[in-house]
C-alpha cells in the first residue's frame, strides 16, 4: 500500500514536473481547453436556471384577464361577481390600474416618463387560478371569460412557459451535444498531446525500459499529465462560468428588481462544480492512456 | 545460476547470431565472453535480460526460463542485473546525480535511502564531486564510470557489461577492470563481453570464447 502511494507519488510528481518545465504552454492548453468547456457548461446553466424559473411558471398556470380602457366600476364589479360564481375558478386577485400603475413607476424607473401620461394607459386586470390546471381545462375557462362583457384581452400564462420549456428541453440538447462533442476533442487533443510526448520520450523510455521499469511506471506521468491538464481546463470553464454568471447577476439586478428572483442565475452547485472537474480530468487521463498505451507499445524490448 | 542449453538465435531477416551454445555459471564467478567483432557477444547479454529472446534452447536465470517469461515479469527479473550498454544509454538531459538514481527510482526506493546509495556508488566510481554536473560534460573514461555506478547503485545480483572499455586508453580500460574486479569481489556475479587483451591478462577471468555464433572454449564450468 505505501509503495503503491509512492509510486503514484512519483508518478504524479514527474507528471508536474513536466508541466513545470513547459508552463506557458500548459497555461495555454488549460485556458484553450477551459474556454471551450465553458460553452457548453455556460449554456447548461442558463438552461438550468430558465428551466427551474419556467416550472415555477407552469406549476401555477395562471390566466389574466384585462378589462376595457374605459371600463366603469360597476363593470368591474360584475365581472368580480361573476369569476366568484365559475365553479373552475380556484382564486382571484384583482389588479387595479392605479396599482399597476405604481408598480411599474417602481420597477421601471421611468417615474418622469409616467407621471408625463395625460392619463393611465394601463387596465384593470385580475388574476386568476384555475381549478383544474390541465391545459384543456385552462383553455376552456381562457375561451369563456374571452366573451365576458367589457374584458378586452384574456391571457394564458401557461403557453408561453410550454413554449419557452420546450425551447429549453432544445437547448439543453444543445448543451448536451456540445459537451459530448467537446469531451471527445478533449480526448483527442490530450491523445495528440501525450503522442508527441512519448516520442520526445522515446529514448529516455527505452532506457528505463531496459533497467527494469514497469509499463505502469513509464505510463503513470503521461496519466497524470493528461488528467491534470483535463483539470486545469475544468478549472479554467469554472471560472469562465461563474465569473459569468456573477457579471449577469449584477446587471439583471440592476435592471429588475421584481424579477431579480425569477432571473437570478444559481451558481454552479457543488455538484455540478465537481462534475465539471472530474469528468474533464478523467477524461484526460482516459485520452493519455489511449495514447500511452499504443505509443508504448511501439518502443517494445 | 545462469545456463545456457543449446541456445541458438537468429535474427529476423536470417542472420544466425548464436547457434547451438550451452554453458553455466555458478553465483560469483567473473566471466568473459570473448570473440571477435560480430562473434555474438551482446546477443548472448541481450538473451539474459530478455532484451532478445532465443530462437530455440533455453536460457535460465536463477531458476527462471527468461527465454519464455512473460512481458509484465520481464522488468522484475531485469532488476536483479546491473547493466552497462555498449552505448552507454545515459540521459543527457539529467544529472550525474539523476542517472544513477533511476534504478532506485524505478524500484520504488524511498528518496532518502535512495540518495545515500546514489552517493555511494558515485563515490565507489569516484565521480561524487560531479554528482551535479550533466553526463555531456564529463569525459569518455568518467562516462563509463557513471555507467558503472548506475548498473551497481542497486546492488544486484548480477553484472553485465558489454564492451565497458570499448573507446577507453589503457589506463582508464584498467580502472574499469578494477571496478569490475572489486564488484567481483564483494560476490557479485560479473559477465562482461570484450575483446580487450590488457584486461584480460589483468583480471585473468574465466573465459567463454565465441566464434561466428558458435561456442569455441569455455563452456564447461
Ligand atoms: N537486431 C539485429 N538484427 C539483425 N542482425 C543482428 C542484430 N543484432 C546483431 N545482429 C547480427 O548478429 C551478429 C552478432 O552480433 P552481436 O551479438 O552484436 O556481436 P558482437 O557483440 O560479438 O559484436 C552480427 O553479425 C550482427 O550483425
Ligand atoms: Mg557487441
């Protein structure tokens, strides 16, 4: 067991080593295989983050109904009365225009745009749960309150978030794709990499060959090599992502508060974050030992 | 401890390097293997440490067939020969000191051990005050005496050395012979392929005598 840690000791050693002696050009292959792990990872998280906000939105489909411009109170009231008598109607809310008026001059900022308007442009609306939130269901109720005297626009949140979900399920494949695609580069590039070592090597592997070295122990600085390079490069993405994902936090901050919650980019998960240098790490180390192993064969004795 | 019995060998492309040799020799003997240029001599070394393997007969090793074991054994049997190459095979891109130390480095030997004997055996060769110093800087004679070191710092059973006075004047050829002799002398085995008549006379060695493959003297124990 403790020859065993020694000799993998030994071997990761001459591993950085090896790194140590070429380092602009280790840095350079981390930051080249970093950035473009970064895509796919990047877009995994934004496509994470809009999935989880886009279920929020589907788990409660909600329907708006807005009324006429020139809609009176006692018009309003009706229709409160009737949403009270629809047995599919879970709960409503209503929404004043003065209210949303406000809400807005809040959110936007554009407090001298508003106060400019000669009149409020915005509607009463309200808010409404269905009962039952199977979209025929949703859509049934969205087709009969469309006909209700005075409401001028009735519309189903529901529809857009399955849009937006299904375009997230896309790209998620994207993401997918792209990674696997990336994984393999990573794979040939570490292969390249190690084949152009081994022969620099050749000698200095014959010789150590011939005074008794072992396949494992000639193979164990190539291995660690390519899986060190593998983790540089998910470091480098790390950073990238993060780093991104920190800068879009501030400026979606800055620019919502109300849907700060909605648009807030989760960082990466420790999970994830483990994921994202293990796998690149061993799949360096998987595009060595192809490499290793087949060069090594070559210099046979 | 070492026999060959009716070892031949032949090259791929049909050259009959060895044909039909048998000999033995027993734990500490000092042995040469003479002959002329082409006679046969590295072959046979090569066949002890499995650097070649015979095309018919056997070559046994403590025991061990060599001709036939396995390749993940192979490096584990070479460990327990020290081996000085024709040429050399040193690593010009590491120290003296680095050179020496790869046998124990291979066999896993812990770094402070392994610095203690690497000193020692710099020290047996005489070359201690270059251990820093890089392999190209060094002259012919010190070269092959940092060969020397290197095949003995892990102390093994047997020495090989094929033409380790090769390019060498007389006087340092009987340094080496000196090294070899006191190797010798502590009871390690010592084969070593030449065809150096002053060393020869110096050591005064048993002697196994080739000629175009074949065993001319010196085959019986
Ligand atoms: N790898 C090889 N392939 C083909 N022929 C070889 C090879 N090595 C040696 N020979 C031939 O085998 C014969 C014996 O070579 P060798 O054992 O090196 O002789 P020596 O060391 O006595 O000079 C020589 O004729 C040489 O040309
Ligand atoms: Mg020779």
């Amino acid at each position: 067991m403790r020859a065993w840690l020694a000799a993998h000791a030994g071997g990761f050693g001459a591993a950085l080593e090896r790194i140590a002696f070429a380092p602009l050009g280790s840095a350079l292959n981390a930051l080249v295989i970093g950035i473009a792990l970064s895509l796919p990872v990047g877009l995994y998280l934004l496509v994470s983050n809009l999935q989880a906000a886009s279920h929020q939105l589907t788990a409660a489909p909600q329907i708006s109904a807005f009324m006429a411009l020139d809609a009176n109170r006692a018009e309003i009231a009706q229709i409160e009365a009737r949403l009270k008598q629809t047995p599919q109607i879970a709960a409503y809310r209503l929404v004043p225009r003065e209210q949303a008026l406000a809400e807005l001059k809040k959110s936007s900022g554009l407090t001298d745009v508003i106060d400019g308007l000669p009149q409020n442009p915005l509607p009463d609306a309200f808010v409404i749960d269905a009962a039952d939130p199977s979209p025929t269901a949703l859509e049934a109720l969205r087709d009969e309150i469309r006909q209700w005297p005075r409401v001028a626009h009735v519309q189903l949140d529901a529809q857009w978030a399955r849009r937006l979900d299904a375009g997230l399920r896309f790209s998620r494949m994207v993401a997918a794709i792209l990674g696997t695609l990336l994984g393999i580069a990573l794979v040939a590039v570490t292969f390249n990499t190690i084949r152009l070592q081994v022969l620099t090597r050749r000698e200095e592997i014959e010789v150590i060959k011939l005074i008794g070295a072992t396949d494992a122990f000639i193979q164990r600085p190539f291995l660690y090599f390519g899986a060190l390079q593998g983790l540089a490069g998910g470091a480098v993405a790390w950073l990238i992502v993060s780093a991104g994902a920190y800068l879009a936090n501030r400026s979606l901050g800055e620019l919502s508060h109300v849907y700060a919650s909605l648009l807030q980019l989760n960082a990466l998960t420790p999970g994830d974050s483990l994921a994202l240098l293990l796998t690149p790490a061993s799949l360096g180390w998987f595009g060595a030992w192809l490499s290793v192993s087949r060069h090594l064969a070559l210099i046979e004795r | 401890m070492i026999s060959f019995s009716h070892v031949s060998k032949r090259y791929p492309g049909g050259h009959q390097a060895l044909q039909d040799v048998s000999f033995s020799i027993n734990a500490g003997e000092l042995v040469f293997v003479t002959g002329h240029s082409g006679a046969g001599k590295s072959t046979l070394l090569k066949l002890l440490v499995a650097i070649e393997r015979p095309t018919s007969g056997s070559v046994i090793v403590n025991g061990q067939n060599v001709g036939a074991l396995g390749r993940r054994a192979v490096p584990f049997m070479r460990r327990s020969f020290g081996l000085v190459f024709q040429d050399h095979k040193l690593l010009f891109d590491r120290s003296v000191f680095d050179n020496v130390a790869l046998p124990l480095q291979i066999a896993g030997f812990p770094g402070r051990d392994a610095a203690r004997r690497v000193r020692a055996a710099l020290d047996k060769v005489g070359l201690l005050k270059y251990e820093t110093a890089m392999p190209i800087t060094l002259s012919g004679g010190e070269q092959q005496r940092l060969c020397m070191a290197r095949a003995i710092v892990h102390r093994p059973a047997i020495l090989l050395a094929d033409e380790p006075t090769g390019n060498l004047d007389t006087d340092y050829a009987l340094e080496i012979g000196e090294l070899i002799r006191s190797f010798n002398q502590v009871g390690v085995t010592a084969i070593i392929a030449t065809h150096d008549q002053t060393l020869l006379a110096r050591l005064a060695p048993r002697v196994i005598s080739l000629k175009h493959g074949a065993l001319e003297s010196g085959g019986a124990a």
